[in-house]
C-alpha cells in the first residue's frame, strides 16, 4: 500500500466543467498554452504528465476544428503563428476568469485537511494531475491520498479513516453504511501483441472490439493482475466458466508494465478496458461472455463531512477520469 500528502503544488494541469451552459474545455486551453511555452511537444508533454501522441492528437484535432494553424512546424520547434498568439492570449484570460470565479465562490478559508482512498491505478495517477488546479483553488486544504486494494480502502472508509474512496468491484455495492454511486462500467478486455497468433482476432478499437470464445486461449500464457484486487477476480470468474486451468506466469498490478510485457512476450493480459494506456500498440478482444469493473464512489452515511471542498476535488476527479482518453 501506498500513502502520500499531496500538500506541496503539483505541476499545472487541467479539468473540464461546464460555465454558463457552455462547456468549456480547461484541459484543451492549457495543452495549448503549455505548448506555447515549450516551443516542443515532447517538453510540453512532460510537464502536462501525458504522451506526446495524445498532446499531438489534441493539437492536430484543435487546428482542425478552428481552420487555422496555431503553430508553424520546423523540426522538433513548435513557432507560434499570430492565431495562435491570439488562441493562447483569450485562454490565459478564461482560466484567470475561471481562477476569480472559484475563489469568489469558495466557502470555507479554514485549514484542514481530507482524506480519500483510492484503488484505481489510473485515478491514482490522475490524481496528480489535477492536484495542482484543487490547490490554486482551497490553498488551505491538505489532501491525504491513500492507495490499497478495493477491500483494504473500503474497511478504511468504515473505519473513519477516510471521508471519500474511489474502487473498483466485480458488483454493485449496497451497504447500509455507505452511499455508492458508480461513476464507470469497465469491461475485461483481453490484451495481445501485434506479433501473437492470434492478432487477427484482434483489434485497437478499445470502445468495441470483436468478441472471442475464450477456450481459443486455453493454452496461452497469461499475465494477470495480483491476488485480491478487482480485475484478477474477474479474471477467475472467466477462466471458470470457460473451463480454463490457465497458466500464470506473472502476477503485477502496474497496467504499464502489464502492457509492455505483453508487447515483449507472446503471453496475454486480462485488464478493464479503461485502464488500458492508449499509447501502446496492445490490440484487444473481448471475452463472448461479459465481465464488469464496477468503479464506484463511495461515502459514509453517517459523518458529516460533505463540504464545498470535497465535492470540488470529487467532481474533479470524475470529471478527469471520465475524459481520460478524450
């Protein structure tokens, strides 16, 4: 298990909501921005905590929508051209509009801090992104993030040591102690290399792949997630109902390194659909029989603690979550 106290800034990222009806896209108006500094994808990309394909895509994307190029392409040199100029002057001013509002909008100017517990690895990592943003917003508030199993951040919660907690289960909780809404239905997907086998049953569209009986698999080398977190249950309940004695050859919890083992082997991984990183070249399939990750948000009923804060960096949270490959 993992512990950290977020109380020092994190580098600037972004989060999106909705303004007067309109929904304004934060983290677009600060890749740019980012960009603009840099001068370089690769640098802006590093300081914004994702890939230098996806800073890219949002680029090219943008340049599109508007008509225009806000920036000229020399090399690896990003130069800005007077669009761009103009782009990244109005959305300098709209995140300092945003900034006002929140701060005029703040409640409480009380230090304290909040606890929250968090099972996902992708909201882990998310968490650090938008940290920066919740900061700039309540600088008197202290975050303690917790990191564990789903069963391990739930006991947590019942035992008061947490106000909030984020987990994954192969159902929907209904527990008289808490308040659970689900904010994600992942499925398991199965992973393969370009280079396996059976690559052509494959495919990179990760939103709706071919389906596959899994029995075709029986003799394949799987690289699954640790014993008692969500997914390598749901991997059990498969490898049951196909009547598959399946041979582990590594069991790890980090979905980055379970992608790139996968690229360098000939084995194959079972992981929800969105924890699966959209920078590699993993194609995927999807069992003919469904499996679900429940991602829920979880409260406790009984401890006041509700607060504009709280709903803040909740809301947040969720919202970078559900956008995570936007």
């Amino acid at each position: 298990m993992q512990t950290i106290d977020f109380v020092n800034s994190f580098d600037y990222n972004f989060f999106n909501t909705f303004m007067g009806g309109i929904f304004v896209d934060f983290k677009q108006l600060t890749y740019i921005i980012t960009i603009a500094e840099e001068h370089n994808l690769t640098k802006a990309a590093e300081r914004l905590f994702v890939s230098q394909s996806t800073l890219s895509l949002y680029l090219n994307k943008l340049e599109r929508e508007l008509g225009v190029a806000l920036f000229t392409r020399n090399k690896n040199r990003l130069t800005i051209t007077p669009e761009g100029e103009e782009y990244v002057k109005t959305a300098r001013k709209i995140l300092e509009l945003r900034n006002d509002l929140y701060k005029k909008l703040k409640i409480s100017q009380n230090q304290f801090s909040l606890s929250i517990g968090i099972s996902c690895q992708t909201l882990f990592e998310q968490f650090g992104q938008i940290y920066a943003d919740f900061h700039e917003i309540f600088p008197n508030i202290s975050v303690r993030v917790t990191e564990g199993w789903s069963k391990t951040i739930i006991e947590k919660l019942y035992d008061g040591k947490l106000d909030l907690a984020f987990a994954g289960f192969s159902e929907i909780i209904n527990n008289p102690f808490f308040n659970t809404e689900v904010i994600k239905t992942d499925e398991l997907l199965v992973l393969l290399s370009p280079q396996h086998a059976y690559a052509h049953l494959a495919s990179r569209d990760y939103d709706n792949p071919p389906s596959v009986d899994m029995r075709l698999f029986s003799r394949e080398s799987f690289i699954l997630s640790g014993h008692g977190v969500c997914e390598y249950l749901l991997a059990q309940n498969m490898f049951h109902d196909y009547d598959i004695a399946p041979h582990t050859i590594c069991e790890m919890n980090n979905r980055h390194n379970i992608c790139q083992m996968v690229l360098n082997s000939n084995s194959i991984a079972l992981l929800p659909a969105y924890g699966i990183p959209r920078n590699t070249d993993i194609l995927v399939c999807r069992p003919d029989k469904h499996y679900y990750r429940y991602m829920q948000l979880f409260t406790p009923k009984k401890k006041n603690v509700y607060s504009a804060e709280m709903g803040a960096l909740k809301n947040m949270l969720i919202e970078t979550y559900l956008h995570s490959y936007d």
